[in-house]
C-alpha cells in the first residue's frame, strides 16, 4: 500500500510539466505544423536556409509583417480586415502615378497614408456603427478599392516607381533590409502603444470583453475604430513598401495578402476572439509563414499546396479555440 501511494505521489510531482507543455502545443498548434514542416523542408532543400536565400525572404518578410501587425489590432478587438490587400495594392498604384521622381513622393506618402486611414475609419463606422460584421464590410472596401483601381489604371501595369521608394523597398544598408528597419519602427511604436498605453490596455479589455469594458467607461466603438484606422494605415505603408520592391505595379500587387496576414496572425497565437496576443506572436508568424512559402516553391511541390496549408492552419486555430470554449463552458 505503501508503495502504491509512493508511486502515486512521484507521478503527481511529474505530471504538470507534460500537461504545461501540452497547453503551450494547443495554443501554439500552428507555429508547431509549420516548425514541424520546416525541418522536413530544410532536409529536403538544404538551399532553403542559405545566406542568398535568407536575404531575399527578408525582403519579403517587411510587407507583410506591417500588414500582420496592423490585422493582429482588428482581430485583438474581435475584428477581422480583408481590405488590407486592396488598400496595399491601391497604395501601390497611387506610387507609380506620378512622374516617377524622388519629389513625388512629398504627393505619394500623404495620399496614400490618407487613403488607408479612410477605409479604415468607413471599416470600423460599418463595423460599429452600423452592426454590420467585419467579414462583410472589410469585403465591401475591397471590392470598391478593386473596381475604383480598374477604373483608374485599365489594367495596365506601371513601373513609376520613385527611386527613394526602390531603395527602401529592395535596398540594403550594412547587409540589414532597409524595409525591415521600416517594419522594426513600426512594430516598436506598435509594443510600446500597446504595453504602454492606456489604449492598449483599452484594446485587450474590448477584445476580452466588450460588454464588460463598456461598463468600466471604455468607449468601445473609438478603441475598435481606431484599430481599423491603424490597419489601414500600416497597409497603404506596407503597399508602398512592396510598390518598390516589385518595381512594376499592377491592379493585383499585394494579391493573398489578407489572407497571409491573418494565417500569420494565427500561427502568432493571436486569438480570432480577441483580446488574446502581441506583436513578437505576430512577427513571428508572419516569418515563418515567408520561410514555409519559399520551402514550398524550392522543394518543388505545386503551388497550391500553400493555400492547403494556410486553410489548414485556420481550422485548426478554430477547432482549438472551439474545444478551449466547450471546456470553459
């Protein structure tokens, strides 16, 4: 009997570290697939991690990880943006109207910052205001965003690119990304609104409860619209970044990237109930999701085989945060 309690007792002191450890897996699930998947890709294309590779992917890493950080604030508020592809591209466009000078660019900044923070504020009145879901209304900006882009450029593509935009959309400096300085200002103000401001204590309380926040004197609707602004302002800079690292811009430019940066967010632990995940998560998403992209072009599987995964990483993100509901309940 003894020994039997003995026995029991050791197992009682053993057992919380397998059980931590499974939690971290469940609300990391994501980013578990996609390391799982890397490390099988590296052994199948050892080229995938070499120095010529590493430098184009952080390249790549900068446009999307400004749009990550602006979705991780629509969805830490119980959001979700798909117009941040149509503003991308949108903003892209308006960068090659001009003459293609460095000067322009006195034009090109304020009117596409402007633009953004636009559709952000229609988002987030619709949102608010007016009931309608985010689904809908982000669906709503970025079918007219497309059509008003059509309308403008007749599908032609433009390659007008201001040289300073060029430099700091596919420039280096000292072997460091120029945009990625961009995306480290911008995830740093970012961190710091969000850890160090009452509005982003205000933020995680209407994404962890907005009834319970209206309570406490929070006004909701200018936490919420203020995230949809802010995404769209991070999407008109990242559609600017990425007009100078194409160079040649078309209606299309930014194309998946709604879908990239929410997947992105996702893999980063940010909860689609709100309330729940940070900027380093979402960063870290939005990298692996780059470096899972590139394994998939250089092991040689169909392109396809990308939108299999991200969907994969949503239902499973869903199914997790369902059973985490049932198990509260």
């Amino acid at each position: 009997m003894d020994s039997i309690l003995a026995a029991t007792a050791v197992r009682s002191q053993v057992s919380p570290a397998p059980a931590r450890w499974l939690a971290v897996a469940r609300r990391h699930a994501g980013i578990c697939v996609a390391v799982l998947f890397l490390a099988a890709a590296s052994v199948a294309a050892p080229s995938l991690f070499k120095a010529g590779n590493l430098a184009n992917m952080a390249l790549q890493f900068a446009p999307l990880g400004i749009v990550v950080v602006g979705q991780m604030l629509v969805i830490l508020v119980r959001g979700l943006d798909l117009s941040v592809s149509s503003v991308m591209a949108t903003s892209a466009v308006m960068a090659t109207a001009f003459s293609g000078r460095d000067a322009d660019l006195v034009w090109i900044v304020p009117l596409a910052i402007g633009l953004g923070a636009m559709v952000g504020a229609t988002n987030g009145l619709l949102v608010t205001k007016r009931n309608v879901s985010p689904f809908l209304a982000t669906l709503a900006t970025m079918i007219v965003l497309q059509g008003a882009r059509n309308a403008w450029t007749q599908g032609a593509p433009s390659g007008n690119v201001p040289p300073l935009l060029r430099a700091l959309g596919a420039g280096m400096t000292a072997g460091i990304p120029n945009n990625a300085v961009a995306l480290l200002v911008i995830a740093a103000l970012t961190f710091v609104l969000l850890h160090l401001s009452t509005f982003g204590r205000r933020v995680y309380l209407v994404g962890g409860s907005p009834n319970a926040a209206r309570l406490v004197g929070i006004a909701v609707d200018r936490v919420t619209i203020t995230a949809y602004v802010m995404s769209g302002i991070f999407a008109a800079i990242a559609g600017l970044v990425l007009a100078g690292y194409v160079s040649v811009v078309d209606n299309w430019v930014g194309k998946n990237f709604e879908l990239d940066s929410i997947v992105a967010a996702v893999m980063g632990g940010i909860a689609l109930s709100g309330g729940k995940g940070g900027v380093g998560g979402a960063l870290m998403g939005a990298a692996i999701l780059v470096v899972l992209s590139n394994a998939v072009v250089i092991v040689g599987l169909p392109i396809h085989v990308q939108l299999v995964m991200k969907g994969f990483i949503i239902v499973l993100a869903a199914a997790l945060y369902a059973a985490k509901s049932r198990r509260a309940r």
